[in-house]
C-alpha cells in the first residue's frame, strides 16, 4: 500500500527557529498531507517518531529539533541518542524516519545567530522532504519490480 502521508514531529525548545524546517517540508509535500506534532523537547522524539512510523499512516517521518548546549548538560550526548533513536526508529519499523535535527558548535541567542540558524532550518526542511520523495519513488519502484 503507498502512503501519501506524512508525518512531522517538532521539538518545543526553540521552536522559533525549530518551526521554520516545517514551513520548508511543506514547501514540497502539501500541508493537507502532513500531519504535525509537537513534543516538548528532542529527547522525545525517537519515541513518538517509532510509534508514528509503526502506525503504518505514514509515508515517511520527519523530527526536527535544535540542541543547544545550555550549560547544564552535555548536549553533544542527547543530540547522539537522539540521532540513534531516530535511525532505530525508522530500521525497526522500515519507514523512513528523517532527522533534522541540528547541533551547532556555536549558538548565541543573539539576532544575528537566530536568523542563520531559522533560515538553515528552513533549508534542512526542504531536504528532509526532497529525502521523503526520492526514498518513497525508490521503493515504490523496488516493490513493483
């Protein structure tokens, strides 16, 4: 069965700039075929995005988070399970489960970085769903092979 849906999970932390990779998914999947949503923050999004993915809804899944690092915790290992989770997710489920997920080395919540960092995110949306249609035309095509 081919799935015209698809599924966008977003992290709350920095959503402002976190937002701007669902507005460049729906630059090229039409907003009436995905299906947003929110989680408080990238950790939990390997979870949702499996139970997404197992559904059998979808198509593919996207998660998109910004781990900064806020001084308190080591952001370079939420952001490694994070990616982990998500690669898990999408192998255990054998749906696609895409990660725009970004780490910058640098973050300053300054003006300056704020717009690179939601512009950046609008980019990576994009790709995530370019990613989604090519992966989704290359099974389709193995399958009626």
């Amino acid at each position: 069965m081919t799935h015209t849906r698809y599924a966008f999970v977003k992290a709350g932390w920095h959503a402002d700039i976190v937002d701007r990779a669902l507005d460049g998914f729906l630059e090229l999947i039409p907003r009436d075929q995905v299906d947003v949503f929110d989680v408080p923050g990238a950790f939990e999004m390997p979870l949702l995005a499996r139970d997404l993915a197992a559904s059998g809804r979808y198509a593919a899944v996207a998660a998109a988070a910004f781990v900064v690092d806020g001084g308190i915790y080591r952001h370079d290992f939420v952001a490694q399970a994070v990616v982990d989770g998500l690669m898990r997710a999408g192998m255990d489920t054998g749906v696609p489960v895409l990660s725009v997920s970004l780490t910058p080395h640098h973050y300053q919540e300054t003006e300056h970085h704020t717009r690179i960092f939601r512009e950046h995110f609008v980019q990576k949306g994009r790709e995530a769903a370019q990613a989604a249609l090519v992966i989704g035309r290359t099974r389709a095509m193995l399958a009626a092979a």
